[in-house]
C-alpha cells in the first residue's frame, strides 16, 4: 500500500496533504473514506455517515415534480462542498458502488459540480451528504444560462482566430521591420491587411456588442475606448498603407485583441457562476407532501401543486415545513431558528400557526394547510429577495472607471494634435495621432483589471471565499459597518451548558443521562452532552411532555427535569417537586470567535440583528463587546431591511431565510458556512469553511485595493511618458510592437508576483 | 525569393488546419473542465491498491 503508509502527523493519512492544525489525519472526507475502504477490506460501506442531509430533496424522485431538475438525458447537476483532493474524485466517481440505484456519477472539479445519472436521485444525495460534501441540487439551465455558456464557448473560436492571425501579422510585420523592400513589402502589408480583417469584424465582436448594450443603457463601458482604439487604428493604418506610408499597427492592434479576449475569458471562468441567480433557487414549490386522502384514510405523497387550502399534511421529525398552516396534533415542538433567528425550540400547541421552512423537532405533526408555495411567510419574503436582486445593477469597478477618463483624455488630446499637426503635414499628423492612440490605449488597464480580479478570487476560493462577482470583491474596500446575524452566523446552531448552579453528584449525573438520553430535544442533547457517558440506571416511569419536561422515577422518588418558566434559559432539576439546582443553557459562540472579531472591531461598526430575543441576543454582545446601541433584537425579516437600508457602506453576514432580505439589500452580502439555499443565492459571497475568517476576507481586499492603485500608478506614468513621446514622433511602428508586448510580461509577472507575495503574508 | 509564393499559402494552410483542431476541441468540450482530467489519471492508481479491485469500472 503505497499512499496508506502513516507518515507524519502533520500530513493527510491518504493523499499526504499538508493538514491544518485543526484536522487530524486527513484532510478531507474522501480520503478518510477512501482511506476506511482500502484498509479494511469493508467493500463500499459506509463507516461513519458524516451528516444528514438538511433539506427534504425527496420531491427529486417524483417525475412530476422533478422536472425542472433532471435535464433531458436524465441527468442531475449537484453542487458539492468540501472537494479538495483526487480521493474526493475517487469516492464521488465511485457512488456507483455504493448503490445500484446510481447508474453513474461524474465530477467536475473544477466548479465542484457533481453530474449524477441515477433511479434514486434522492439517494444519491444522501449518499454524498454522508459522504460528508453538502450537496445542493442545481436546477437545469434555463435559456439565458445556455446562451451565456454557449457565448464563453464562442469566446474560445474567437481568441483562437485572433491568436492565429495575430501570430502571422508579426510573422509578416517582424520581416517588414527587418527591412524587406519592393514588392515583396508590398506583399507582405496587404497580408496584414488582410489578416487583420478577420480579427476587427470577427474576433472583436463581444467589444463592440458590450460597446452597444452599454450606449443603449446610456451607460459608460469599458468597451468604448477599446472600440475606438481597434476601429481607429484599422482604419488609419489602412489608410496609411493606401498612402504609401509603413507606419501601420495591425500587429499591436491583433495582440491587443488577442489579449483582452483571453483576460476576459480567463475573469468568466472563475467567477463563481454556480452560485448565481435562479440555479440555486427555492424549491419550495416543488416539494412533495404526505396528503391525508379521506377515501382510503391514508397519508400519500402528491407534489405541492395538488395541494389546497384545507388539505391535511403529515410531516416527521427533522423534516422542515412544506406550507403554513395550523396546527392539528395536540402539541409540537419546532426548531424556527432558519425562519426567525429565534435560538431556542418553540412549542406550539393544537390550532397555533405554524410556518413554513422550520424544522420539526417532534416524532410527527398534522397540520392544516393555510396557504403554500410563494403565498407562504417563506414563500413572500423570498419573491421580494428575488425582485431586489433582478434590480441591482452591476456598478462598474473602479479600474474601468479610471480607465475611461483617462481614454476621453487621449482621445482628445489626439484630435487636438491631429488638428493641431494637420497644418503642418496632414501625413505627419495621421502617424502621430495613431501612434498615441495605440500606444496609449488603456490596452493595460484594460487588460490588468480582469486579470486582477481573476487573479484575487481565486486567492479567495483557495482560502474558502466563493466570490460570484468580481465588483463585490472590489466593493469590501468601502464597508464601513459590518452587520451580523446572530443564531448560525456567529453562534452554532446547537446549545451547550454554559453553567449549573452547583457541584452535581454522580448520581445526579447519572440520573440527567438516563433520564435526557430518551428525548430528542435539543436541550435534552445539550444536557447528554453534558454530563457525558454514565452507568445505565433503571428509571420507571419515562415520561417526556412537551413544554413540560421529562420526569421519572428512581428508587421511588420523583425526579423531573423541566424548563424554568420565568427563565427560558435555564433549566431546573426537581426531585420530589423541590428544586435541587438549576442549569444554565445558552447558544455556543462559534470557535475562535472572540479572536476574530478583535481585529474587525478596531477598524469597522459591528452591528447585531437578530430574531431572537432581546437579553440573549444582549448577553451574546456583551460577551463581543458589541456596544447596546448596536443590538437589534426581534425582528422580522421585513425590519432586518429596514435596518440595513438604514446604514451606510454596509456588509450584511448571515445564514438563515430570515436574513436573505437583509443579504440583497446590503451593499456587501456574505453567506457562512452550512446557509439555506437562499441566503447563498441572495449573497455576494459565500464562505464554505466553518470559521468566520472575516478578517482574512478584508485583508484580502484591502490588499488587492491597493495592488489596484499601484497599477493604476503605473500605468499612468507609463502612458504618460510614452504618449507624449509618441506625440514629439519618436515612437515608430516597430517600437510601438516591441514595448507593448514588453510592457504587458512585465504587468502580468508584477501582478503574479504580488498575489504570491500576498498569499503568504496573510 | 520565389519560393515564398508556396510557403506563404502552406504556412496558412498549416495555420488553419490547427484552428480547425482547437475549435473542434472547444466544441467537444475538452476546454470545460481543466483541473479533473488531471486528477482522473491517478485513479487507477488508488484502485490497484484496494486489495479486491473490482473489475470493469465503467470509468
């Protein structure tokens, strides 16, 4: 066994990874997977399933729901979290083997998109759920989404062209610099032409398609000064080839095109595309739901569009809500932190209403329906998130911005000179006009801005930021106020003991596990947890009740444990009816937490929102050292908008379906780790690692910000001084197609340079 | 110097022929995914280590 071998502590068990501190082992799921497979001769069995999957995805093997899901050749498209290594290849490729139901199961790595050809779809994603990579089901393309990737595709034919017929423009130019004459040269210049020809109506067509959008928005774009550098520069170089003259650009104008084509294709491919609008979308609409049918008095699935007000659903433990309604069972306990960021289990009780998207902690409910799909709280908040996002218009970034002026400024310097020279030698005036215009051309500027942004999101992806537009990466620089969700952003999900009133005896801990062990509350795991492993003790009596507690007995006493009322944090331990002592329950703040908020708190406003109540949410600040004034507690979704519309420069960080208005109305909007599906959507950026490295994030962009100005610097200088040298007429064609590509390597080697220089100083 | 008249069409020629390939490649999508293939190759590797590697992966 050649990659089993234990080697060192500090590397991956199976692929030999350097770890982290916090991983033990291995590096990832699929090598202790892979890892379990080949040493113990256990064939494809699961040994320790990682998690559950969080959403009900049943509706994915209903053909009549599933529609929007399964494309044509019967395949599913699921975006994974956690790839990192070839055993994640490995053991997501081999999902076959795990089940008969999965036909066939392939990865692409490069977007971290699972195609999946299977009878049970279903399975396939619990299948890779315990594999411990989070799926999440993509819908299906829709027709803008073809277009877009047929158009990257197109992008490819185009750079192609223009490398071929740039390549043999400088194969012919180089020949013509070197002094070839006659014919010959003649020959050669009308090559050129022609080669070129190709290269301005067909491979610059995205600018000049770009150049018109941006006219009919009355919007200004990058493209335009492009636009007037090749179209210019064609046809004055053509013009000047009629007249007889060898001052023509055809060579720098193809390399400038070749170029931007290439940055630009570079910048679509790593933004995070899969993360953007509609794919991810709520698929509420299209769950399936257990209906009571009164004719055969049994529960049977039917997908969500046969459903009516009215209608009787039955829904089991762990499962989220599929519709609001009204509670029919006696009494049910409900976890509503995704809805409502509240932290703790609510109870509620026959004819209470109930929403959709909370997630049931009780064995089984029947409820009511009300209303369901868009209609639902969920629903109605999720259709405005949807509105918000369609009119954010992409702000233009700030390179662009710059380079815009600063073309308005060539160009008129160059009709003023043009003007100016053409009453001295109209011949003259021509050749110093294009040179300045083609060497001054924002082509760097131009061409560094999306090779900086490709180059800083995937800096970003590498640390754990999935960034679905290059501008928001851009915007982080501005934030002034950074606003946080508290239940799941800077809490965990789960609750842990913070205190007991006192000492407890062994037995007492004893009687806590065998009393807490056979309750599925979360505060009854919580206490498990707490007390650890103990002796099993005979207990008569088990009763659990909800809002009441569990009691039993125990060598004939009475022994309960229940909420206190007046103190919704605490439980109490009663024996015999009389208090013996009291257990302080809270929400766990996320690991490290205090630490990163240090640095944040030095240089942002750090604000708390919340649906939960007012003092927990308080204590939590406290503990933060978030100032009062910044607290909002019990807010709705609706009032979480309201806050953020209020604040300036913000950056909004949440996780659950109550904070997605809040996401699309801020400035910057940023998902942890383990966020609904549409707080992901609905986010700018998304951190799939667990810890919130905030402040990682900000250095990031702070840096890249200032990369920017430097560049920007440079160019400046660089066109400057090469411009008005152009102007005086001492920048000839051959040097003009020896400094651009020179300055370009030096650009391109400077930026690399800083990004490596970067990634290891943060 | 005549010579040129033959290379010069050939060159293109050449030139061409090898757009057609790359075009041909992006359609067939070998363009898509850039970083997997890379990892595929190591597969069988892993796979020759299980002791009882199956046969026939369709892969």
């Amino acid at each position: 066994m050649l990659n089993a071998q234990a080697l060192e502590s500090t590397n991956c068990k199976q692929c030999n990874e350097p770890l982290s501190s916090k991983q033990k082992d291995f590096c990832c799921w699929g090598c202790k997977t892979v890892y379990q497979i080949l040493n113990q001769d256990s064939d494809f069995e699961l040994i320790n399933p990682s998690q559950k999957l969080k959403e009900n995805y049943q509706f994915l093997d209903d053909p009549h729901s599933n529609k929007n899901y399964i494309n044509d050749s019967g395949e599913l498209r699921v975006y994974v979290e956690g790839i990192q290594c070839t055993s994640c290849l490995w053991i997501i490729e081999s999902l076959p083997e795990f089940s008969k139901d999965i036909y066939s199961s392939e990865l692409d790595m490069s977007q971290n998109i699972v195609t999946v050809k299977a009878k049970s779809f279903y399975k396939a994603l619990q299948l890779l759920a315990a594999l411990g990579y989070s799926p999440r089901p993509l819908k299906i393309e829709d027709q803008a989404e073809k277009l877009l990737l047929k158009s990257q595709k197109k992008l490819l034919y185009k750079i192609a062209v223009a490398a071929f017929c740039g390549g043999n423009i400088m194969l012919l130019s180089s020949s013509i610099y070197f002094g070839v004459e006659g014919t010959l040269l003649r020959v050669f210049e009308v090559l050129s032409l022609i080669f070129a020809i190709p290269v301005v109506t067909y491979s610059s067509t995205p600018f000049y398609l770009n150049f018109y959008r941006s006219l009919v928005l009355k919007r200004a774009s990058i493209d335009a000064p492009i636009v007037v550098a090749i179209l210019f520069g064609f046809l004055l170089s053509s013009w000047n080839l009629v007249l007889g003259s060898t001052h023509h650009y055809f060579d720098s104008l193809s390399a400038l095109v070749f170029l931007l084509l290439v940055s630009r294709y570079i910048l679509s491919r790593t933004q995070q595309g899969v993360l953007k609008l509609n794919l991810l979308e709520n698929f509420i609409k299209d769950q399936r739901l257990r209906k009571y049918d009164p004719e055969t008095k049994k529960w049977t699935w039917v997908p969500n569009k046969l459903i009516s007000k009215g209608d009787f659903i039955l829904v089991l433990a762990d499962e989220k809500l599929p519709a609001d309604g009204q509670v029919v069972s006696q009494a049910i306990s409900v976890n509503p932190a995704l809805l409502t960021g509240e932290s703790l289990p609510k109870t509620l009780v026959k004819s209470d209403l109930c929403f959709a998207g909370t997630t049931l902690l009780s064995d089984k409910a029947v409820i009511k329906v009300t209303s369901k799909g868009s209609e639902t709280r969920l629903g109605r908040t999720l259709n405005q998130v949807e509105k918000q996002l369609h009119s954010k218009t992409n702000l233009s970034l700030k390179t662009d911005h710059w380079a815009q002026k600063f073309t308005y400024f060539i160009l008129s310097l160059g009709a003023l000179s043009f003007l100016g020279f053409s009453f001295i030698n109209p011949q003259m005036a021509i050749e110093r006009t294009l040179a300045l215009i083609i060497i001054a051309c924002p082509c760097t500027l131009a061409f560094i801005s999306p090779l900086i942004q490709s180059l800083s999101i995937k800096w970003a992806a590498r640390s754990g930021f999935l960034i679905k537009s290059a501008s928001a990466f851009e915007k982080l620089e501005n934030i002034k106020n950074i606003v946080f969700d508290k239940t799941g952003t800077l809490t965990k999900a789960n609750f842990k003991v913070i205190s007991t009133s006192r000492e407890l005896t062994v037995l007492e801990k004893q009687l806590i596990f065998n009393l807490e062990r056979q309750s599925d509350h979360p505060v009854a795991r919580a206490l498990v947890q707490f007390v650890g492993p103990q002796n099993i003790t005979q207990i008569i009596d088990f009763k659990e009740s909800l809002g009441e507690g569990v009691s039993g007995s125990y060598n004939s006493e009475h022994i309960k444990i229940k909420k206190i009322m007046s103190h919704t944090h605490s439980v109490g331990f009663f024996k015999n009816d009389i208090l013996e002592f009291t257990i302080e329950l809270g929400d766990e703040l996320k690991d490290n937490l205090k630490n990163q908020l240090q640095w944040l708190q030095k240089h942002y406003n750090l604000h708390i929102l919340s649906g939960d109540r007012h003092h927990i949410v308080e204590s939590l600040a406290d503990q933060l050292n978030i100032p009062a004034s910044n607290i909002h507690s019990n807010l709705l979704p609706e009032q979480k908008q309201k806050v953020i519309q209020s604040l300036d420069k913000v950056m909004m960080v949440g996780d659950g379906a109550n904070d997605t208005l809040a996401l699309a109305y801020s400035d910057v909007s940023v998902a942890v780790n383990a966020a609904v599906d549409s707080a992901v959507q609905a986010s700018d950026i998304y951190i799939n690692k667990d810890n919130l490295q905030l402040e990682k994030l900000m250095k990031m962009s702070n840096y890249v910000a200032k990369l920017i100005k430097t560049n920007l610097l440079i160019s400046l200088v660089y066109n400057v001084s090469l411009g008005s040298l152009a102007l005086m007429g001492f920048i000839h064609p051959l040097w003009a197609a020896i400094i651009m590509p020179i300055n370009t390597l030096l650009v391109l080697g400077f930026n690399v340079f800083m990004f490596y220089r970067g990634r290891k100083a943060l | 110097m005549n010579i040129l008249v033959i290379v010069i069409p050939l060159a293109v020629i050449i030139g061409l022929l090898f757009v057609a390939g790359f075009v041909w490649a992006a359609k067939k999508g070998q363009f898509d995914d850039l970083v997997s293939p890379a990892h595929r190759i190591l597969l069988d590797d892993l796979k020759e280590n299980k002791k009882e590697s199956k046969k026939g992966n369709k892969k």
